[in-house]
C-alpha cells in the first residue's frame, strides 16, 4: 500500500488535464485543489470526490459509503471514494474527478460568505 504522500503525488500528477492540482495538509489528511477548488480529500490513505445532488447517486448505486470523519460520530461529510479500479486507471480516475470539481464549483458558486467578510463588508472594508 502506498504511503499518503505517495497517493497524494500520484494524484497531482494525475488528475493534471483538470487544471493546476494542488494538495494541502488537513486534520491528518490533504485537501485536494483544481485551480483554488476543494473537489477531494485523502484521508486513512483514502481518496474521497466531492459530491452534490449532481453526481451523488453514481457513488450510491456501486455501494459507495460517505466520508466520515469519526468513528464516534454520526457526521458524514460529501465526499465518497471511487471504485478502487479508479487508481489503476487514469481514464477511469478522471472519469470520477470530471464531475466531482463540477460539484465543488457549484458548491462554491452557492456558498454564502463568511459571516467575518460579511462584517467587514458592511463596515467598508
């Protein structure tokens, strides 16, 4: 099994005919950037794409389970892993990652600002 590191390498590597791939440390795990967008996470050594209304029920109909961050909560977040397959086979791992960045740009689209830009906003600044 490869290290997280290593995963999180093949993946910038990878996933370039998206955009500009990025990965940044995270609570234990990398967040996953396409041009300035969250669209993955790799967490326990798992890669997990973003998911909405949009792109959820593909994950859902092979089985798929959400992230969930601790085992002692009930939280689940909207990333799901691919088929394992998806690793050893580029075509395949673009073929997950194509609609995963299109849910994160609308997530992104539709995201309220952050109530701190919305103060500095009303005071002019």
């Amino acid at each position: 099994m490869a290290t997280v590191s290593e995963l999180v390498r093949f993946l910038c590597e990878s996933l370039t005919p998206l955009g500009a791939i990025t990965a940044r440390r995270m609570f234990g795990g990398y967040a996953v950037y396409c041009d300035g967008i969250v669209f993955a996470l790799v967490a326990r050594n798992i890669l997990y794409f973003k998911t909405d209304d949009g792109n959820r029920a593909e994950y859902e109909a092979l089985g798929l389970r959400p992230f969930k961050p601790f085992d002692d909560k009930a939280t689940v977040l909207p990333y799901f892993p691919p088929p394992d397959s998806a690793l050893d086979d580029p075509d395949e791992l673009l073929f997950w990652a194509r609609p995963a960045l299109a849910a994160a740009i609308r997530t992104a689209a539709v995201k309220k600002p952050s109530r701190r830009k919305a103060v500095l906003k009303k005071a002019g600044a």
